[in-house]
C-alpha cells in the first residue's frame, strides 16, 4: 500500500534545510519538516571527543559523487535488507535518500564510523526486549549519533527522549543529571517504550511515527482517517515532521546499508580502551579526578554525559562513574586523594552558614541609640495608650540596663525573658530568695 503513495513532483526547499515540499497529484503544496538529525552540522559532530580522537578519514578511492539509480534499483535494494519491517518504497523515501546521499554525505561517513560505538549498546538493549534490530538506525535520524544532540523543543540524547517521557521510563533529570544522555539507560529506555507502542499499534510504522509525535497525535490521525491503522493512510493526517519521518527511517536504513553504492567513504574507527564502572557514594568533582588521576577530563565527560555540570552526585545516592579500564585502579588507590583535592574550590554548596540577629540589644551602642529615637506610635485615650505608655518605659528601662517596675500579675520569668537575662540573675541582682514579687517594686535587671 504504501509505495501507491503517488507525487507528482517534489521540489526541495530552496533556502531551508530543515524542510522539504511536496507538490501532490491533487497540485497541494506538502510541506514536511526534517528530523534533528539530519540538522546537525557535520563539523560539530567531528568536534565530539571520540570523532576527534578515534576516527579518522579514510582514503576510499571513490569518486565524490553520487550515481543515478532507476526506481526498480532502489525498490529491489529495499527489499533485500534483512528486516521484519516494511521498507516501501516512494518518491517521499527517494528524497530522503537522495539527501543522505548529496548533502549529509560526510554526515553519514562520520554516523557510519560513530555507529561501532553506539550500535553494539542499541543492538543489546533491542535484543533484550526482542525487538527488530533495524531499530538501531533510530537514532540516526533523531541524534545523528551524536549524545549531545538537544532539539528546539528540549528533547535530548541519542534517542531523544522528552523530559516527561524520559521520567516515565526511569531516566533520571535533576539540576546535576540527565540520564536521558547516557547510551545505555537511555537505550534500554527506549527499547520499553518501543515494546510498549507496539503493544498498542502492532504496526511498526506506527509504532516508529508514535515514537516521533506521541500516541495522541496517532490517535487523533487515525480517528480522521475513519479508523484506518496503516501509517501511509493516515498521513496526511500527522504533524509535518511525522510525515517525514517514517520516510527518513526508511532512508536511514537504505544509507546505511548501500552507502558503498553511493560512494560514501566511511570513517575509519580505531576502538577506545575497554572501559568499566564503579560505584560513587561521594561528591565528585571531574576536574578532582582528572587532576589526581591524569586523565583527560573530556574523556571523562564523553564517557559520562549524564552528568551536567561534571559533579557525580554520590552524596544523593552511589552513583555510576565510567572510567577506561586502565584508569580504575587509579581511582580506587588514590581515591581520599581524589576527594581531598580542593573541594573548596569544586564542590562550592555550603553546609552550614551563620544567621546574624537582627536583635536591638545584640546591635552596637550607636545603632541602638538610633533604634530609640524612632518615633512610637500610640494612642492617647484607652487602655491601648495605657500599654503603649508603658511598652516606652519598659524599653527605655531595657536600654539603660538599670531596673524596671514590676507590673501587676508579672513574675520573675516573664521580666527575665524580656530584659533578655536570666531568673537566678535578678535574684541575685535584688537579694530574691523566693519568685514572689509584688506590683511596683523596683528590680535591677543587669
């Protein structure tokens, strides 16, 4: 059904590369917009730790262009990849290969060299759940194999995964950490919510174009299409990068696949040292590790990209830290030596700060003088202007530190509390043997 899906024309967006329009047999301009990884500059993906220190450009031979197929070509190439799901054919998937084949060309060399670092983590958690491996092309359109990669709407790491949907499949996101950045918890992640989609859709298609939009928007597509569950039915119903994006799946599979045909020189992989992890119950700051153990703290950050801002939070809970195998016994030798380095300078959150009082009595001579001369205001009439009088004697009283009256009904301790001193005080000061004191009695209070 899907390769009926007929274009009579297909123009590219002349001055806008994350779009491309389709002219419909009806005359309708189509207008779909182009996944994120197939936005992403190929110059800041060779600027990732690994492209620069573990790929390299490999002299191929090839001539640097891009051959013309006829249609049976690429709808027989389709057909022959190993997949349980459907890779039709249309003038909307050609476009799509066309471009991986034109302008990304150097993109798909850097994701062909990349993917010996990413596939075998994408393959192992698509095989826990028993999904089809050809899933692993996924994060080719969505990150360009990139862990950084951050779309305009805050989805992040190699599957994208949005905020909320990453919190409902167990990823982590505080202020010091997005799992949704690690390869392998966001893999297995994304692996459930794959399983989970096609428990609702049992259509891969679907299950592919609910990953990009959401179940609701699929709904919502198949509820205008009268109940139609076929992806290519319900096209024309999808958000404009939904539209896209099976298409762009489809190609991501084809490129990755034929790109010998198209001439794309892959870029060679020299494999990182082995790596291993153990567990941190401590705040950690890289640049502590990196000072103490000699390794590269860019290194430390493309092995650990879940953390934001270089701290393992072990103080929260132990926490996972990724070193190359050759740097683990490193750590652990010389680990009160790690955390002992400069944490002044690294972990800056205090644990404990001084509050000053803001308390007349506690302040200097000269701002207590200037608290006494604010004007009071009381009234003149009542038992109100009767309390008033008295609260400015009794302050006056405290501010000398001499004595004070004692007020029918007060007691020791009250007097104490107020004048900031002590009951065996005022005895002492007036010779009290007892607590009882009578209205009117003089008592020195310091």
């Amino acid at each position: 059904m899907a390769a009926l899906l007929c274009f009579t024309s297909f123009a590219q967006a002349q001055n806008d590369d994350d779009e491309i329009q389709v002219i419909t047999d009806e005359g309708a301009l189509d207008v779909m917009d182009v996944p994120v990884g197939m936005m992403l500059e190929v110059d800041s993906l060779l600027n990732l730790y690994n492209a620069r220190n573990y790929l390299q450009e490999e002299n191929c031979n090839y001539r640097d262009e891009n051959p013309d197929f006829p249609r049976e070509t690429y709808i027989e190439r389709l057909q022959r990849i190993p997949s349980i799901m459907e890779m039709p054919y249309n003038e909307v998937v050609q476009k799509f290969i066309d471009r991986y084949a034109t302008r990304l060309r150097r993109s798909v060399g850097y994701m062909l060299g990349a993917s010996n670092f990413y596939m075998p983590i994408f393959e192992q958690a698509l095989e826990t759940y028993n999904l089809p491996l050809e899933l692993k092309y996924l994060p080719v359109i969505e990150s360009a194999l990139s862990p950084k990669a951050t779309s305009r709407v805050g989805a992040a790491g190699l599957w994208q995964f949005m905020l909320a949907t990453g919190k409902q499949y167990g990823l982590e996101v505080t202020s010091l950490v997005d799992e949704r950045r690690d390869p392998i918890k966001s893999s297995d992640a994304a692996a459930r919510y794959l399983r989970d989609l096609f428990r609702i859709y049992h259509d891969w298609s679907l299950v592919i174009a609910a990953y990009n939009c959401g179940p609701e928007n699929i709904n919502k597509a198949i509820h205008r299409a009268g109940g139609e569950k076929d992806y290519w039915a319900i096209y024309k119903y999808l958000p404009r990068e939904t539209q896209g994006y099976v298409p762009a799946f489809i190609a991501a599979n084809y490129i990755m696949t034929y790109y010998c045909d198209h001439n794309i020189c892959p870029m060679r992989t020299t494999l990182p040292a082995k790596t291993d992890t153990l567990m941190v119950d401590r705040d950690v700051h890289f640049r502590q590790i990196a000072a103490v153990t000699g390794i590269d703290i860019e290194e430390l950050r493309t092995l650990n990209p879940q953390y934001r801002r270089d701290i393992v939070n072990g103080n929260t809970k132990p926490s996972i830290l990724r070193l190359p195998q050759n740097y683990i016994n490193a750590f652990i030798d010389n680990e009160d030596s790690i955390y002992s380095y400069e944490p002044d300078r690294w972990l800056t959150k205090r644990a404990e700060v001084e509050v000053t009082a803001n308390d007349i009595a506690a302040a200097p001579v000269s701002q207590r003088a200037s608290h006494s001369r604010k004007p009071a205001v009381t009234s003149k009439r009542g038992k109100h202007g009767k309390h008033a009088r008295e609260g400015r004697r009794d302050r006056r009283g405290r501010g000398r530190g001499q004595s004070v009256t004692v007020k029918q009904g007060q007691t020791l301790s009250e007097i104490a509390r107020r004048n900031h001193t002590t009951v065996d005080k005022i005895r002492k000061l007036n010779g009290i043997k007892g607590s009882n004191i009578r209205a009117g009695k003089k008592l020195k209070v310091k």
